[in-house]
C-alpha cells in the first residue's frame, strides 16, 4: 500500500521556504556562502531577560508537566495587562485572550474550528502563506482579494460582489502586512471591514503579527480600537517579531469570546498549549521593560533604509516600507522578463543570495520579490552588491 496524500494537501505546492532551504542547502554544498533574506525569521537575539526568566523557569519541576491548554492564568492576565497599556483596550484575560504555539499554529486551526467543507474564506493576495492554505486546509474555499500596489496594498471591499460577501464566513486581514509591508494609515478599512460584516456576517480575522515593527514613528492600531468590534473580529499577536522569539513558538489571539472558545474547544483535541517555561518567560517579555522592542525598530529602520540606499546604487528602486521587516519590490528593470521564482532560483543557486520570490505569496504577488532584513547592514550591503552582478550577467 503506497499512502496518498488528502486532495486538500495534494492540491497545495510545497511550503515556499522548504523550496528555499532546499535550494539553499544546494547553493551551500556548491560552494558559496549564502547571506540568506527569505523567511522573516529575525536574527537579533531573544532579550537576555527573557532567556534568563525561561532558565529559571525549567528549574522548577511543574513547569515540566503538561500545561493548561488554555495558558496559565497569569500570561492570560499579562496580555491583558499590555493589551490595555499598549492599545487602551481592556480584556477579559479569562475569554478574551488566548495563548497560542504561534500566531501560524492559531490561524490555521481557526479555520478548522470554524469551516464546514466548502466554505469560503476572503483572503488577500499576495498573502502570508497561511492566511491561503489554511483554509485549503480545512477544506474551505480562499477567494481572493487583490492588494496591488496602486491601491496601497490595500483591498477594495467595493469589488466583493454581493454573492461573494453572503457566501464569506471569514475575512482575513493583515496590517502591517506582511509580504507588502504596507501599512494602514487610518482606521478607515477597519471600519469597512466591520460594517462589512455587520451586513454580510463574517467573521474579521486580523493578522497584527507586526505591531510593533514599526517605523519612522508609525503606530499600528489594533482592530479592537474600533467600537463593536469585539463582536466581530479577533486578532493575533505574536512573540516571534515583537521580541525576535520565532524559535519559541509563542503568540495569541484576542477578541470575540465565541470565536476564541471555538479555537480553544479545537486546540484542546490536538495540542497541549505552550510549555509552561516558555509561558513564564513570555510573562516577562510582556511586563519588563519595552526598550528591547524600540531598540529593535532602530535596527530594522537602519538596515531598511541602508538596504534601500544599496538597493538603489545598483539600479533597483525599492519602495520605503513603514513597518514589518520587508522591502517589497518590482523585480527590477533588467529581471522583469524573468519569472520571480526563476530569479530566486538564480540569485540563490548562482550568487549565494536568498531572497523570497512574490509568487510564494499567491498569484498576486508575482512580479515582486521580498527581502527580509534579517541580517546586519554590512551584509545586506554585500547582497545588494551580489543582486548587481546577477542584473549584470541578464541580457
Ligand atoms: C503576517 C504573519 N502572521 C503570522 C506569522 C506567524 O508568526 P508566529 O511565529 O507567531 O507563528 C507570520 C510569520 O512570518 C506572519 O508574517
């Protein structure tokens, strides 16, 4: 007997950055030593007094038993604590919060709580991957709304057509946005998107995973500014930027009660929560001092605007982006016949740089490539330098 994949997981090509490791390790084992700006996975160290509250944390014999699914009480209570501080938005840490193995893990299993087959799921386009195939995956329907660039990356809710917008029982959106690095200007789409659902009757699902990777003194917003929206929305957060913990597989999720029971009656059958001394350590991630986090912003602010200015001397003009820790660019002039997984694969496999093809992001996003800041200006630098001479060998 030779095991079949589900059609669900058969129809989705494999996840873009196991295609980019891939290719990768290849560029690795021919030789070059590959500076490697694909996944948004930050380099900067964990703060030093996270990591020490984690090593104080597993020395105590509880912390390795099972966790409480629902997270300890006292993280529940710590995200409320920073919600309100942060936001002016007050949570019941009880059903209004809940601590997720990373915003990723919480996303996809929304939609499994919530999707019967077949039902549809508005998802913009380009896309963190799983905003698109978590719904696949839970055998939901993604239809697409376009971000392009002339509309600021930001989705016409005017073009859902009626039938469409009945027929939606999420709408995911995500600011900053991440592969665009957009960001929201006013509360206007938020609003949109509430009345939106007030008429139609979806759910808002949004994605705030980088809230804090803001700069030039942009302040992103939190759905849950907007009055009513507790009855229709939730959001997600995550550790993996704000506090550069991707490896420690931590976020969660705020908002409407019904939605978050839902996702927690889920999780239950499947996961056990977060180890409990990664859940004391993000305790203290909330409620220690946040200088980390700005001096964190200082950094992505100066790598983005060297990168840009590098960027820039070899001929690639790439727009300024306001948050995030992405640049979002047209394939440069000289590329543009290319496809953006053909210049990838060339960056990659010829000049030991990896940068993330648009495509990877949806339909959408083809014509793009986005480079994550994820290593010092030096070596971006260096990579820019690289980019300049595969432009140079193209026709
Ligand atoms: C928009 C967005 N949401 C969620 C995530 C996942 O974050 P986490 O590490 O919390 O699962 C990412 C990671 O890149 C992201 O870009």
């Amino acid at each position: 007997m030779k095991p079949t994949a589900s059609k669900k997981l058969a129809s989705l090509p494999p996840y873009l950055f196991v295609l980019l490791a891939k290719l990768k390790a290849q560029a690795e084992s021919a030789g070059h030593s590959v500076i490697d700006l694909g996944q948004g996975s930050p380099d900067l160290p964990s703060p030093a007094r996270v990591v020490a509250a984690l090593k104080a944390s597993i020395d105590k014999p509880w912390t390795h038993r099972y966790p409480a699914n629902s997270g300890l009480p006292a993280l529940r209570q710590a995200i409320a604590d920073w919600y309100r501080r942060r936001f002016k938005v007050t949570l019941d840490p009880d059903t209004q919060v809940l601590p997720l193995v990373g915003s990723k893990e919480g996303i996809a299993h929304l939609f499994m709580a919530l999707l019967e087959p077949g039902d549809s799921v508005l998802v913009p386009n380009p896309c963190y991957p799983v905003h698109y195939n978590g719904v696949v995956l839970a055998g939901g329907k993604p239809r697409l709304m376009p971000l392009s660039e002339s509309m600021g990356y930001l989705p016409d809710l005017r073009k859902i057509t009626p039938a469409a917008a009945k027929a939606a029982k999420v709408m995911i959106l995500n600011y900053p946005n991440n592969p665009t690095g957009a960001v929201l200007e006013s509360n206007l789409l938020l609003e949109d998107a509430l009345d939106f659902s007030r008429k139609h009757g979806c759910l808002i699902a949004y994605d705030n995973a980088y809230s804090e990777l803001t700069f030039d003194g942009y302040r992103a917003p939190s759905i849950l500014q907007i009055p009513g929206a507790f009855e229709r929305a939730v959001e997600f957060h995550s550790f993996s930027k704000t506090y550069s913990m991707a490896g420690w597989r931590i976020g969660f999720a705020v908002g409407n009660a019904e939605a978050l029971a839902h996702l927690g009656k889920f999780k239950g059958f499947l996961d056990y929560g977060i180890p409990s001394f990664i859940q004391e350590a993000a305790i203290e991630a909330l409620t220690g001092p946040q200088d980390y986090v700005a001096e964190a912003c200082r950094t992505y602010q100066r790598r983005r605007d060297a990168m840009v200015k590098a960027l820039a001397k070899i001929g690639w003009e790439v727009p300024v982006s306001k948050a995030s820790m992405y640049l979002w660019a047209r394939l440069p002039k000289k590329a543009a016949r290319l496809k953006s997984l053909k210049f990838a694969e060339r960056l990659i496999l010829e000049h030991g740089v990896v940068i993330s093809p648009g495509i990877g992001f949806g339909p959408h996003g083809e014509g793009y490539m986005r480079i994550s800041l994820i290593a010092p200006e030096a070596q971006l630098e260096e990579a820019a330098g690289r980019i300049g001479a595969c432009l140079a060998k193209l026709k």
